[in-house]
C-alpha cells in the first residue's frame, strides 16, 4: 500500500525500531527495493535525491510506478524526496503525488535553516505531505568531514528547531557521512545526542549516510531513536559490481536475465539492511490505508 512517511515513521517511533530508506532510480532498483521489503514483511521508504530526479529519475514517471507498485503489495510504502532544497522540485515533487520531502536548508545558519524549513512545512502540511529536515549538517564521506564535531547535531538546538518549525522528522549528524567511508574506516557514532533528542523531542529521528556504517553502529542507533536509515552508495554500488562480475563471466548474457539478475542483487542489499534494521515483520503493525 501506498502510505505517507509519517505513518510508517510514527509506527516505528512507538514501537522503537527503524526502516529502511533505498534511493532508487528506476524500475529494477524500485522492484529489487520493494520486494525485499515483501520478502522480509516490512514497511519501506523509497528515496529519490533532488540530483537524481533531475539527473535520471523525472517526479511524474517514478511516483506513477512507485504508486503502482505499491498498490499491489501489503506492506507500506512510502516516496521520499531526498535532500529538497530547490523550492521548485520540492512543488514538483508534491504535484507529482510524494507523499513526503526532505528539505535540507542544514548549510545554512540556524535562523536560514528555520525560515526555509518552515516554508516548506507549511506548505507541506497544507497537502499531507511528511516533511524532514535536518539540523547539523551530515557531510561526504570521501573527505570525512564529520570528524568535525561542530557539524554534530545540538540536542538542545534541536527541541528549539522543531517548536520552530514543526517539521515531522529530524535528520541528525551523529558521526555517519554520505558515500563510501576511507577503506578500513567504520565511523565513531555520538550515541548519547541520539538518546538526548529523542528524549527531549520524542519525534523520528534519521540516520543518513547508512552505507558502510557497520551493523553494530546501526543497531544500537535505533536503540537510542533513530527510526530511518538512509542506504543509497551500499545499493549503487552492489549494483554496479554485480554487472561487472556477471559481464566479465559472461559477455553474452541476455540483457533482460542480467536485468533481472540485477534486480535481485539490489533485493539482498536492501533485505541485509531491513534486517539490521529491526523493521522484518512489523507490516503486521499497519491496517490498510491510502494515501
Ligand atoms: P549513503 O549513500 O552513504 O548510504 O547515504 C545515503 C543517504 O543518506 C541519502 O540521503
């Protein structure tokens, strides 16, 4: 079933467990995602990024397939745009049927990040649609710059951002970054601002950069509140190898069995992380809803 983020996200706010958020970018990537969530019973949310929406996946032809998709399952699935900050694609997502966005206004100074932030609440809200937005700032990876503890998420700014904003889910910087992680690096993850922001703002909280981050790290994330957990480079690249391996093994492999060979390499990523997760099963929690 086709649902809103906030229905999946207050499910797992109360019960205290996370799910799992897939970029996706087209049909083998959206049924590989899907079905994993199937396979394991559990309710998913499909991310598409800003970039890759204006890059590859246009608003109009993936909300009518993620919507078609989802229909014809019982678990809930959700469409997320992934780091809005263009005020235009943020509407085009929204006319287009998402049914949630995140706006990311965090490279800006706290008092930018609220007025920005709260523009897109308002007009959110006025059309049911789930917003996240992020304070602190999660960075990339390659240049680690999260090392940087003053990027980190302030527990106390946060209670204040929310009052102000009212945004329904909060994206934290706790020591994850976005992309592939130096080789042989897990990060160092700050538990204790999790556990303090959900004790102070009760509300969902996510966890981006997901891939490379370690399971154990992932685990004791959603012990202390985070409920999303963003995947993409983890999906990306599992993809991307498995179309070298398969290619090099076999040159003249018929191109619908490697697409749908692909498909299935992009399910057990995603089924590996629902797993860690704590999210397998739970689509019992949800009773039948359109969105
Ligand atoms: P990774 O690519 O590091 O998994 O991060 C995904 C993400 O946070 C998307 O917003």
């Amino acid at each position: 079933m086709y649902v809103s983020m906030k229905y999946i996200l207050d499910d797992a706010n109360k019960n205290n467990y996370g799910v799992i958020a897939a970029n996706v970018i087209n049909l083998e990537l959206a049924r590989g995602v899907i079905n994993a969530a199937v396979e394991e019973n559990a309710p998913i949310i499909i991310n598409i990024g800003q970039g890759q929406m204006h890059k590859h996946a246009s608003p109009d032809i993936m909300c009518d397939m993620i919507k078609t998709l989802a229909i014809k399952t019982h678990v809930p699935v959700a469409l997320n745009l992934d780091h809005g900050s263009d005020f235009n694609r943020i509407t085009d997502a929204f006319r287009n049927g998402f049914s949630s966005i995140m706006i990311d206004a965090s490279q800006y100074p706290y008092d930018e990040n609220v007025n920005i932030t709260k523009k897109v609440v308002k007009l959110a809200h006025s059309q049911g649609v789930t917003v996240e937005a992020e304070l602190g700032h999660v960075g990339q990876a390659n240049t680690f710059d999260n090392k940087n503890k003053t990027l980190y998420t302030d527990p106390a700014e946060a209670v204040k951002f929310l009052k102000d904003t009212k945004a329904d889910a909060l994206a934290v910087a706790v020591g994850t970054a976005h992309g592939s992680y130096p080789k042989d690096l897990k990060p160092e993850l700050n538990f204790n601002i999790i556990s303090d922001i959900k004790k102070y703002t009760k509300i969902p909280l996510v966890l981006h950069g997901g891939s490379g981050s370690g399971s154990e790290n992932i685990k004791n994330a959603v012990k202390c509140g985070i409920n999303k957990i963003n995947v993409c480079t983890d999906t990306f690249n599992s993809c991307r190898n498995f179309l070298k391996e398969r290619l090099m093994e076999n040159p003249e492999i018929d191109f619908l069995s490697l697409m749908i060979e692909l498909e299935n390499a992009a399910k057990e990523t995603i089924r590996s992380y629902i797993k860690i997760s704590g999210s397998c099963n739970k689509a019992n929690n949800f009773s039948y809803y359109e969105y």
